[in-house]
C-alpha cells in the first residue's frame, strides 16, 4: 500500500521529533509498504494544502495520531475534513493517546475509518494488511471501527513484550535537520538534539494520569546504545532526549544504563524524567559522570494529603531530598507541580509557589497549571461518576478550552477564586525567573567591560 502519515502542525517554532509516528512508518516500511511523512508541524501547512496533495497524489491509507488536548483535538478535526474533503479520500486511521480511551467519540466526530487503540505497532501492520486485501476489520486486535452507525470496539491487543524486536524509528523518512535544532535546558549553540526511546510504561498510577497500558517494559540497554551511536554517527545528535514517561524506574536500571554508557563512552548530554523517590546522591552522580544535565520530575503538589489522594507514591519529604540531592549533584531539576487537585486549596498552591522560588535554578520558566481529567486517567472517571462531566464530548467541547485554564474545578474554591489564584501564583513565578535571567545578562555585560571577556559572543537569546 501507498501510505501517508500526517505529523500535524503543533504552532511552535521547532516541533520535537515524532517519536510514535515514525516507529509506526518502520513497522509498515518493514512489511512492505511504501510510506511518506507530511510534514505540516515543519511547513505549517494549512489544512487545505492537505486536502490539495491528497488530490494530487493518491494514497491507499492515511495516518494521524494525537494525544490529549484541547488544542491536539481541534487541530484533529480540522485534519479530519481535509482528509474527508479529499476527492482519492484513503482508508483513514486514527491513533495515539487522544482517541484511545473513547474511541467510539472520535470515530463519530472524525469520519475515520479505524482507531488504533494503545500500542500500535502490530496492529497497524495487521490493519493495513486486511484494509489493503479488502477483508473485514471484526478479527484485528486493538481497533475500533464503524459498522454503519454501530460502533465495535475489538479486543485491546496485548502489549508488545519485548521491545527490540520493534525496528528503530524510520529516521530517514524525516527531516531530521530541522528536528535536531530543538532547544532543551544547557542546550549549546552547537547541539544537535534527538529524543531516543528507552523504554514504556510507567509502575505507578497517579489519579491524573492517562496512560492506558499497564506496567513498566523497558528496553535492552545494548540496542539504545548502539541506536544513540547510530545517531552520533548519521545526524550529529550530541544531546539526547529520554522520551519515555520514566527512564528512572528503578536505582538499578538507572545503575545499568548510567554505566554502560559511561563504559561506551556515548559523550553526549541527556536528560529525562525522573521520580524524587530514587534521587539519591550516589546515583545522580553517576547520572552527571554519564553526562545527564537535566532530570524533569513530576511533583505535582508540595502537601502529603494532596499527594496521597492522587496516589502519587511520594512524600513531601522525599521531594524536597530529592530535589536537593539533584541541584547538589550538578544536574538541574524539572519542576512540575500541578494545582486543583482533590483536597488541594490556596495554602496548598503556596506551598509549591514558595517551593519553586526556593529550589528553581532558572533552567526552565516553570509555571503552575491546573489539573486536568484526560480521558482514560481515574480523575476523568471520578468526574463523570460525581456528575462533573457528562462524557468525553462535554471535556472537549465544553470543559477543556486550554491547557492553562480549569476543566473540571475539584476543590472548594469557586472558578474564579481559582484562576485569580494561580494569577497570583504564575506572576510571581514569572518574576522571578526573568529576574534571573536579567540577573545572568547583566553579569555577562560586567565581565565584558570590566574584565575584557574576549570570549563573549553577543547577547543571545539560544
């Protein structure tokens, strides 16, 4: 089959690199297909412009994957009727975390013709096979699909057990050198910057969390090494990414990873998310020796009742260690807190405005957003059970207008009392960082005129 994948256009200067896509163009390149990116995210094409190409050249299959979001969703829709609008209109997939958790929903609201569900590496292959011979969509594991105005959802596919027998992401199919020009904390003019998958899944369930797949698989430390060389060697790539939702799940994985990679010499920087309950001092120094500059951790509140009832597994005690013994390290500290959870309220958000003043060291502008019940994630459900929301079409197109604005209000705060509340919180932080960050020109400027700095290279922004 002739398939073209759609990496939607996300309004930012530099997108990241679509890690889900283009494992999705090698599995289907590897069965025999032949595949092209449309690259709106780079082009900023509008959707017309799609519709026009899916004119121009036919395609048997068309792809798009999303995740949850406001803006991901709207941007789906408008994909949607270009694709529809299409006079050579292909066999239309949909995947990723958005329509996953109510696939029923956007297959209605997208006219698409098949929804993967989950991990799609195995089923893609398998859909395109049936979609390509014309056989019926009822035996193929993990998609839903229309049958006239009756939605099927089949059987969820089982997880992919071993990760190396996927192929690497189809990197040769992608412009690559505009990819590799994303900035991330003590990024240097000269980095060249690709996100790299070391495993999936996640031990932990925190309530706001929608990820659907159990567990933790992570992958064979040899094949990410030998995948991150193959980088160095193809694409320049001297800053990686750990795009998993947690490299850190556990001392000894992490042990594993930091040693090999020091024994193989990679000397590239990386960074990727962490939990505080393993940031331990003996292990963030290895993490620095292994050349980690950045750990992004998910905090999300700086109150033990709000941490429990959100069944995140961390104390505040455990945070405020952890976040020491990173900053003590060398490595600089990502600071996610979250506010409107249950049982959250004015003096808990001053906790983590007072927390991020005293512990942020101006690596990245972190501000505080409120918590948001995704589809799929027990906070969603806990809405639609107290009557909060009605469905999945009352969180997109009523409840969920941005990701910076309330859902679904869970504390006793009214609505507005919530938004002044986090104003107020966001100025301050806003502040501070700018503050920095003049502080550090400033300091420039001095040692340029009063020391002679012949080393100074202008006043740059990257």
């Amino acid at each position: 089959m002739k398939i073209l994948l759609v990496v939607y256009d996300n309004d930012m200067y530099i997108n990241v690199f679509p890690s889900g896509i283009a494992y999705i163009a090698a599995v289907l390149k590897k069965a025999g297909h032949s595949v092209e990116i449309y690259s709106q995210d780079m082009h900023h094409y509008p959707e017309e412009h799609l519709t026009a190409y899916l004119d121009k050249s036919r395609f048997d299959m068309v792809g798009v994957g999303v995740i949850g979001g406001y803006y991901q969703y709207r941007k789906l829709l408008k994909i949607s009727e270009a694709i529809n609008k299409s006079k050579h209109r292909p066999f239309f997939v949909l995947g990723g975390h958005g329509p996953s958790p109510e696939p029923g929903y956007f297959l209605k609201k997208t006219g698409a013709d098949a929804i993967v569900i989950g991990e799609g590496e195995r089923t893609i292959v398998e859909l395109a096979s049936a979609a390509a011979a014309g056989k019926p969509l009822s035996g193929i594991q993990g998609i839903a699909w229309q049958d006239g105005p009756r939605t099927v959802i089949n059987p969820r596919r089982p997880l992919i057990k071993d990760l190396d027998t996927i192929p690497w992401p189809a990197y040769e199919l992608f412009p690559m050198h505009f990819y590799r020009l994303l900035r991330e904390p003590h990024c240097q003019p000269r980095d060249f910057y690709t996100p790299v998958l070391s495993g999936r899944g996640c031990p932990f369930k925190c309530a706001f969390c929608y990820r659907m797949d159990e567990g933790f698989r992570p992958r064979a430390t040899e094949g990410i090494i030998e995948e991150i060389k193959m980088l160095k060697k193809n694409y320049g790539t001297s800053y990686v990414y750990f795009s998993d939702e947690l490299l850190m799940s556990s001392v000894a994985r992490t042990t594993e990873l930091c040693e090999a990679f020091i024994r193989e010499e990679l000397n590239v920087k990386w960074w990727c998310n962490g939990r505080l309950n393993y940031a331990r001092p003996e292990l963030l120094k290895l993490m620095k020796r292994a050349g980690c500059v950045f750990i992004n951790y998910g905090i999300e509140a700086l109150d033990d009742d709000v941490l429990r009832k959100m069944n995140k597994c961390l104390t505040v005690k455990q945070i405020v260690s952890g976040i020491e013994a990173t900053l003590a390290g060398g490595i600089s500290p990502g600071f996610n807190v979250i506010f409107g959870n249950v049982g959250d309220n004015r003096k808990t958000l001053e906790k983590g405005v007072e927390f991020l003043l005293k512990y942020d060291d101006g690596a990245q502008l972190r501000t505080i957003r409120p918590v948001t019940p995704y589809p799929g994630s027990p906070l969603y459900y806990r809405a639609l059970k107290t009557g909060q929301l009605k469905d999945c079409a009352d969180f997109y197109e009523n409840k969920h207008m941005n990701s910076d604005l309330l859902a679904v209000n869970f504390t006793e705060l009214s609505d507005k009392d919530f938004h002044s509340a986090l104003y107020s919180a966001n100025t301050r932080l806003i502040k501070n960082y700018y503050a920095k960050k003049r502080a550090g020109s400033l300091e420039e400027a001095r040692k340029l005129y009063k020391e002679l700095n012949s080393s100074f290279r202008g006043f740059r922004q990257t």
